[in-house]
C-alpha cells in the first residue's frame, strides 16, 4: 500500500482549473454552468486536500521544540480550519448549481 500525496491531488486540480481559467480568458471557452460547476468541483478538491495538508503539517510541526513551534502550529491550525469552511462553502454552492 502506497501512501497517500494530497498535494499531487491538489496540483492535478490546479492544473484542471488553471487551464480553464486560461482558456476563458483566451476565448476558447466560456464559463458556462457546465464550466462553472467544474470549476467549483476543482475547487471543491483543491481545498479538501489543502485541509488534510495543513492538518498534517501543524501535526509535524508540533513535534519539534521551541516557542515558535506553538505559533506556527496554532497558524497551522487556523489555515486549517479556514479551508475547511471554504470547502464547505464550495459544497453548498456546488450543490445549489445543480
């Protein structure tokens, strides 16, 4: 069993979402609702993954010693709880584009 890269997700997404975004801008596309619920689908999974990234890192960084250690751990943190009510706000938007 392989372990798991929530970054890679989160990259694919990206690359998904950029490259719509490019191709909007160039003509090539236009948001449309089709376009629109890909778009927040990506985004859905961009900050799903962030979330579990951010757990993850305040998890590690709070195993190393020292006073910054709690600060950096606690902005961790609250990154953390902030993608988290994002993606759960590009849940509920995505369910309302139905």
């Amino acid at each position: 069993m392989t372990t798991q890269n929530p970054a890679m997700h989160a990259r694919i997404a990206a690359d998904a979402l950029d490259r719509l975004t490019r191709d909007v801008r160039s003509g090539r596309a236009a948001w449309t609702s089709h376009t629109a619920r890909q778009a927040v689908d990506d985004l859905t999974r961009i900050t799903t993954a962030a979330a579990t990234v951010l757990q993850q890192l305040a998890a590690a960084h709070g195993q190393q010693p020292g006073p910054r250690t709690a600060q950096g751990v606690t902005a961790l943190h609250q990154a953390g709880q902030d993608v988290t009510t994002a993606s759960a706000h590009l849940r509920t938007a995505r369910h309302t584009m139905k």
